[in-house]
C-alpha cells in the first residue's frame, strides 16, 4: 500500500487497465485481425426440427438465436446422407465421389490436401473437438484433437467442453476449430408416456402418428436434440465470454435422419446457420443454394487465401457480406448403400436447382435386367438390391416449389421434357468430371469392396441382414472394383 500511495492515480489507474486488458480471456488475440472460425456440427438431425426452421415443438433454443444474430439459410445441402461422405465434403471442399469417401466408414484418398494443411499454411492452428469418422490420419493432421467425454445419465458421450473453454482462454494466433457433437443421433434418450401431440409431423412421417415404437423413438430423438441444445448453449457462452467479435461460429447438422441413406432433401438438405458480428446483418436470411463442399473455399476465403482448382465448392463469404449472389447453379447428391449394414447394390445420383430435382435410380426393378452380367453369383446380389427397392422409379423429377417433400413424381410429365433432359444431361457431365464410376446411362452396375478384408461384403452376413449360404462367400475380387484407399 506505501508504494502505491506514492503512485499517481492516474498511472494506477492506467496500469490496472492494462492489466485487465492482457488477461487470458484472449479477446483480441487476432494476428493481422484474422477472424477465429468455429464449425458446429450436429449428427444425424432433420432440418425441420428446428425453431428457426419451422418446428415450434421442438428446443433448439441455440440454434434459433444464432439465427436472430446471424444468416439462416434456407437452401444448403450436402451431397451424401451419411456421416463419412457428408463430413469430408467439409474438410475437403470436394463432393464424396471426387475425395474417395462415397462410401460409409471409407477413407478420403491419401493425396488430397484438407482443412487442416490448407488452413495452416495461413496461419491457423485447426483444431478437432468431438467425433471425428473421417481418415486417414496424414489427410486430417489436426494440431489438437479431443475426443468426446463420457456423459453420466445421457446416452451418448459429450463433446470436451472443458478442453474447449481452456482452449478459447489460451489461443495465442487464429484458429479454425471443428465441434462435433455425437448428439442427437441414436441411441436416443428414454422418455415415458410420450405423446404424439408433443411432436410435429410433415408427408414423409405423418402415417406414423398412432405407431407408438415410432412415436416413443421420436420422442426419444427430439430429448435428445434438447441435449445437444445444452451443448451449443455452453459453447456460445465461453465465445462471447472469452474471444472477440472478430469470430466466424457456422452451426450446421450433418444430414437428415429420416432420409438417411437416401439422395431426397429430408436427408440432404441441412440446417446451416452463420455469425459473424460487424460483418453478417443480424436476422438475415439466404435462399441461395449452398453446399458443404463450399466451406472449405469460404473458410480460405475469408482467412485471406484461394482455394484450389481440384476443389467443387465456391466461397460463400460474398452471401455473408449481404450479397445476394448465385454460388451454386446445382447441387448434388450421391447414394451408395454398399458398406452399410443392410448393404444391397441401389446406386442413385441426385441433381437440383432451385426449383426442380432429378434423381436416376441405376438398379430399378425397370431396368434390373439391363444391369446383369451373366455371372449368376454376382446377378443374385443386382437383383437383390433391386428388389430390396422396389417401390423407387428408375427416374424421380420433383418440382420442389409446389412440392417440398417430393410426393408426386413428374418424371413422365410431357410438360417437363425439357426441364428433365436439361438436369439429365447436366447430371451426366458431373458424374463424367467427377469420375464416377456409374459411367452409363443404363447397363452398368459395378460392385465395390474395399481392399484387404475390411467392410460390409456382399457376400456375408451383417446384424441386419442374411445371406443364403448357398450364395455366401461366392464373390471373388474379379467381380469386384476394389477400392484402393478403403
């Protein structure tokens, strides 16, 4: 107390103000004013189980705040309902077809650069907070990666909030951190005695309101949703405690549940709500199409870099600045049911604009018959898969502005002829750029595998799904396209 009393107050004051101003709360941490960016990424929700989308029975309380302080966007899409293939569109910047990773459980192709060097080369510390499901390790070499945390009464692990908050107090430079939560996807919480009136129904599931397992999963599926409520209400209390507004939050959910599998918008179609005070205009919203593969290309966008020629994505940051300009002309969707539990040959390929969607189903009951080799092992399993689907058209055409949820099918719609032709052969040009390997219009059904004796063989059981043993074990790797980085 004696020195300070011989300090004038002027300079303790001033001294104290430093003092509050270089504590760990890091809120102007920035080199060269580079925004800190934030990726939160839910698992396995529908984009109509949202407040700001329209679901007013379901919580997401944080979700729908962010939307108040941000850009809802009303037209965002991955191109693959499955967790592998819809997450690597991110990292990447490259559909699921181009980056390897079209298949679940699959690995991206060991040659391509992700976020993770892309963004270090500008800088940036990038950082993985909760589930990953993407590989190899030398394509995603996060400088810190936190695995989820076991959760007492919850049925699923937490993502590391604690690590989280001690991270955003001690960054030293720009980072770009990915929050990947495990939530909602099942297993889901138990709810007693749930009621159907407590939920919102839409076409796709309102002949499910009196089937009571449905309704109990449901009830089950948006507690869940709650939880994960909870988590991004954490998350957005230690941003706006500890880091500036200098800050990028994007939140986003992976695909839809109950299209899961599936190339229709309630699998395709997500949630994507951005943040950016002083640069997104608070309750705005953008019509305009956007793809996961347009992350990566905003990201170094908006870090100060380009992206690269291999990548299919487009920098969005223009949208987040108020434009109103087009990003995307189509979007596109891809569908390989080999590698999940049910595992049955039924590719489908998927392209929108705005308005109209065209969907080619290549192993329809229509053209099954064209699809067969010869080989009577390998036709068992063709047909199988075209069974297995038999009530999907070998061509789906929806006019989405009159039809949201795709119930009435216009393929065959004289007065949609050329609509149709126009997506069909702009389908095929991106498939042909893409290297698909669905490389016919009709008569071409290859099977894939992956190297070595990992994943889901045609050829064998999976807990879903049985083969005769007369059948099992009778495909050989000529029969095959064996996925090398599988």
């Amino acid at each position: 107390m004696k020195i300070f009393s011989k300090i004038p107050i002027f300079v303790f004051l001033a001294i104290l103000f430093l003092s509050c101003n270089t504590s760990s709360s890091q809120k102007n941490n920035n080199d060269d004013q580079k925004p800190n960016i934030i990726f939160y990424l839910a698992d396995d929700q529908d984009v109509y189980d949202y407040g700001c989308y329209g679901n007013e029975k379901v919580n997401t309380s944080s979700v729908d705040r962010l939307a108040k302080e941000g850009m809802l966007f009303t037209n965002a899409f991955t191109a693959q309902a499955i967790c592998a293939p819809s997450r690597s569109q991110i990292f990447t910047g490259q559909y699921p077809l181009k980056n390897g990773c079209f298949a679940n459980h699959t690995a991206t192709k060991p040659d391509i650069k992700s976020v993770t060097e892309h963004m270090k080369n500008l800088g940036y510390e990038v950082v993985l907070a909760g589930k990953s499901h993407v590989k190899p390790n030398s394509v995603y070499q996060w400088d810190k990666e936190w695995e989820p945390v076991p959760k007492e009464n919850a049925p699923r692990e937490y993502i590391p909030l604690d690590s989280i908050e001690n991270y955003f107090k001690t960054a030293k430079k720009p980072f770009c951190m990915f929050i990947t939560s495990k939530y909602p996807h099942g297993k889901y919480f138990d709810v007693n005695n749930p009621n159907a009136e407590d939920l919102k129904f839409y076409p796709f599931n309102a002949h499910k309101k009196n089937d009571k397992a449905y309704i109990k999963s449901r009830a089950g599926y948006y507690r869940s949703i709650e939880e994960d409520n909870t988590q991004l209400e954490s998350v957005l209390s230690f941003v706006d405690t500890h880091l500036d507004k200098n800050t990028l939050f994007i939140y986003s959910a992976d695909h839809g549940v109950s299209g899961k599998f599936t190339v229709k918008d309630i699998g395709l179609r997500v949630p994507f709500v951005a943040r950016w005070p002083e640069v997104i205009k608070a309750g705005s919203t953008s019509n305009q199409l956007i793809h996961y593969t347009d992350v990566l290309p905003t990201f170094l966008d908006v870090a100060g870099g380009e992206s690269t020629e291999d990548m299919d994505g487009k920098s969005m940051l223009p949208l987040l600045k108020g434009k109103d300009d087009e990003i995307n002309t189509y979007v596109y969707g891809v569908r390989t049911n080999q590698n999940i539990l049910n595992s049955e040959i039924f590719p489908s390929r998927m392209i929108r604009d705005k308005r109209y969607k065209y969907i080619r189903n290549f192993n329809s009951l229509e053209v099954v018959e064209q699809n067969l080799t010869g080989k009577p092992n390998v036709d068992y399993f063709i047909k199988r898969g075209a069974n297995a689907f038999k009530n999907e058209l070998f061509e789906e055409l929806y006019d989405l502005e009159n039809d949201p949820f795709e119930q009435q099918n216009l393929a065959n719609n004289s007065e949609l002829k050329a609509v149709k032709e126009r997506l069909v052969k702009d389908l095929f040009t991106w498939m042909n750029e893409q290297g698909d390997i669905l490389n016919k219009e009709i008569g071409n059904m290859p099977i894939i595998t992956p190297k070595g004796k990992r994943g889901f063989k045609l050829d064998q059981d999976t807990p879903r799904r049985k083969i005769p043993d007369s059948i099992k074990n009778t495909l050989t790797k000529d029969d095959y396209i064996v996925i090398e980085h599988w």
